[in-house]
C-alpha cells in the first residue's frame, strides 16, 4: 500500500456525502458501503486488519485521532445496547 499524507487525503470519514478523489480508491469506504455499514465501527470485526493497513500507511497524528473516535463510537454503541 503507498504512504499518504493528511494533505493527500482531505478524509470527512466514510459518512460523507462530500467524495474526494482519494475516495474512490480507498478500501475503507468500498469496504464500509459494501456491506452497507455507515462507518467501519458499525461492523462486528471492527477493527479489522483492512483498517489497520489503512491507518499504518497514514504518517499523521490525524489517523490516531480517526481511530481514538471510532473506538469511542464503537464503545458507546456497546453502552447502547
């Protein structure tokens, strides 16, 4: 997998109705629409060894702040429940 920086990928998340260039190839987002989650955290084997090649091609502290908020989602999504 190729190494990114924040500048080349302006991620909104797997929500947004707003797609960049990056988006059509990111395998997050394929992965998530797929099998129709709305984020990654939404799926039982969150966090799954796709998303983590993802967040380790990433150099930023923003893909550490990516993962510390979806581990927060998926952990009050299990306090729902």
């Amino acid at each position: 997998m190729e190494h990114y920086t924040a500048e080349d990928i302006p991620c909104d998340g797997c929500h947004t109705e707003k797609l960049h260039t990056f988006c059509r190839v990111c395998e997050a987002r394929s992965c998530t629409a797929t099998h129709g989650y709305t984020v990654c955290g939404d799926c039982p084997e969150y966090p799954c060894g796709k998303l983590e090649a993802l967040w380790r091609s990433f150099f930023t502290a923003r893909w550490e702040e990516a993962k510390a908020n979806l581990d927060e989602y998926v952990k009050a999504k299990q306090h729902k429940v």
